[in-house]
C-alpha cells in the first residue's frame, strides 16, 4: 500500500472501532448476568407460569383433538372444548400425583430392606472380586454406604410431592387464566402499536410460535404417555415391584433430552438388581426398556413431529445445561420450548437472524406464517 493510500483510511476509525466493539461484548455479558440472576431467583415465580404456558399448549392441542371428533366435535363451541381440555388433563395430572405419591409411600416403607440386599450384593460382588480382604472396602462400605439412610430420602421426596401438589394447583390456576386472556388477546396485540408493520411482525411470531411449539409439545406428551404404559406393560411383564412408580417417572423423564431417557432405565434397572439378584433377567428388562426408548424416541417422533423445531443438537445441549442450572430438574424440562421460542423470536429480527441459524439445525429458517393465521 502506498504512502496515498494509507493516508487515504481514517486512523481515528481503527482505533474508535475496538472500544465499541469491546463496549458492546461488556455490555451484553453484563445483561446476560442480569438476566440469569433475575431468572434464578425468580425461579419460585416464573417456573410455575412457564410450566402453566407449556400445559397451557397441551390443553390447546386436546381441544383440537376433540373438534376432530366425527359429527360431535363440531357441535361443541371451542369454550367447551377448552374447558373440557383443561378439567380432563388436570384430572389426569391429580391422579398421576396420587399413584406417585401413594407408590413412594410404599416404596419408603421397603426401602431399608432394598438398602440391606444392596449392600450384601455388593458385598458379595466385593469378596468375588477379592476387595473384601481389604480394610479400605470395609471402611467405605461401613463409612459411606452404610450411612445412607434411603428411608429418609424418600421421605424428604414425599414431602416433594406435597409441594408438588400444591405447584401443580397452582400451574392450573394460571392455565386457566391463560385460556381466558385468549379471548381478548387479539384485540390487545392490535393496540400494542400503530404501525401496522410492526403488528403484524408481532402475529406472525406469536403464530409461528404457537404452531411449532404447540405442535412440539402435544406430539411430545402423547408419546410419553405411550411410553409410559409400554414401560408398564414391560416391567409388569417381568414382575418388577413398584411398576405404575417407575412407569410415571419414565414419562415424566423423557421431557428431558438425552439424559432423560437414560435415567428413566437406570432407576428401574437399580431396584430389578435387587429384587431379582440374576444378571440375565435384569439384562432382558434394560433391553426392554432400552428398546421401548429407541422405538418410540427415534423411529416414531421424528416420523409425527417432523422437524417442527429445527434445533442444533449442540444447542440444545447448551440449553439443557443452563436451564438445569437455573431452575434444576423443571429448567430441564422446558429447555427445549425455551429454546425454540427463543430461536423463532430471533428470527424475526435481520440483527438478530444470524444468532437463530446458528442455533437452528439445519440453517434454513422457515418462512412466516400469513398474517391472520391462528393457532
């Protein structure tokens, strides 16, 4: 470069340039601190509302389902259908919570004989090997696991479930006060500007949204649900003690990416190690279950849902790790509808659009909605 060029290109641009850049990423990762700090201790407020939108969804995809219900369905008036939606599925949630409740009850009970048959398995295990000799093994199985008091733990679950009873009443209040904001949703989304651009930017998102995630989340409960009664059938099948506990767990568990599933057979597999006591018999459940996880999460779900979503595999990972971390086992839960409104928000904006391709799994945005469409 010559001596006319480089006298040619503002200096003062380059070196004002890396200030603001740098002002920019301070700026950013201090709102991002702020918005985790907010999201963390809110968490007693916001997850039962997040938990409620998601249901809320649920209650929407059932409503549908009823209007599809040969000559009757018409003939039902959506408020019906909406009411009907919401009593059946919080009858369902009522009941699910009872049979846990009651199967933890009776699981607590047994628990120090389960503890007792582990650790003589374990003991055995140990003499076969030649650890038992040791006095470090003795140590750690007298100091350590001798100390867990299963009993208790369980007890402090049980007082779980009564939280999570009176949660679960609460999460249907604000379902319900959802449902009835629906009404007049539209007129308020009409007011909120002037600009007609800006409204119907708003709409599109709001529909792509509710098409998308709706659509996630009903297909996802179905399938969890088939998956809880298969898994049921399977360890009712091999005579599994506690059978409806685990069945509910396994649903529960497989909102859950990657690590849900897996937890879901370790925990059956662990108690069918103790009733059991035969390695053959315990493989033939894991491979039940096993098989019943892979049938239904990679060959049916992706068939119904299709790429409804388009995450990355990464970032939903990413995701799964911070939401667990913020608000633990339901951040996990909704990490992924998080997630997607999140990328569909960014979407919709051309300086935010290169942070949704990357967190999309394809890299193709799909196109709006017209404005006017419905959920």
């Amino acid at each position: 470069m010559t001596d006319s060029q480089s006298e040619s290109v503002p200096r003062g641009a380059e070196t004002k340039a890396a200030p603001v850049r740098l002002q920019t990423v301070v700026y950013s990762a201090t709102l991002a601190i702020m918005i985790g700090w907010v999201l963390h201790i809110g968490a007693s407020v916001l997850v039962p509302m997040v938990l409620a939108l998601m249901l809320s969804y649920v209650v929407a995809g059932v409503s549908r389902m009823i209007g599809t219900i040969p000559v009757v369905g018409k003939l039902i008036p959506p408020s019906l259908r909406y009411l009907a939606s919401a009593l059946l599925i919080g009858y369902v949630m009522f009941q699910m919570v009872i049979l846990f409740t009651a199967n933890m009850l009776a699981f607590a009970a047994r628990a120090p004989e389960f503890q007792g048959q582990l650790l003589s398995m374990i003991q055995s295990a140990a003499t076969y090997f030649g650890f038992a000799k040791e006095l470090t093994w003795e140590t750690l199985r007298r100091d350590v696991l001798g100390q867990v008091n299963l009993q208790s733990l369980l007890r402090s679950g049980l007082f779980s479930s009564a939280a999570l009873l009176g949660g679960l009443i609460f999460v249907l209040l604000n379902v319900i006060f959802m449902l009835l904001e629906r009404r007049s949703f539209d007129r308020k989304l009409d007011a909120i500007s002037t600009d007609p651009d800006r409204v119907a930017l708003t709409r599109n998102i709001i529909t792509d949204i509710n098409a998308r995630v709706g659509r996630y989340l009903a297909v996802k409960t179905m399938i969890n649900i088939v998956l809880g009664l298969v898994c049921l059938v399977i360890m009712l099948a091999f005579g599994l003690e506690f059978a409806m506990l685990w069945a509910i767990v396994i649903a529960f568990l497989n909102y859950i990416p990657y690590i849900g599933s897996w937890i879901g057979v370790i925990l059956p597999a662990t108690l069918a190690v103790v009733q059991f006591g035969q390695f053959d018999t315990v493989l033939m459940l894991v491979l039940a279950l096993s098989a019943a996880q892979f049938f239904l999460g990679n060959i049916v779900e992706p068939q119904v849902m299709g790429t409804s979503l388009d995450l990355s595999p990464y970032a939903i990972l990413i995701s799964l790790t911070v939401w667990t971390s913020l608000w633990g086992i339901p951040g996990a839960i909704v990490s992924v509808p998080i997630t997607a409104v999140l990328v569909i928000v960014l979407s919709g904006f051309p300086e935010a659009r290169p942070i949704a391709v990357l967190l999309s799994k394809t890299g193709q945005m799909q196109a709006r909605p017209k404005p006017g469409q419905t959920l």
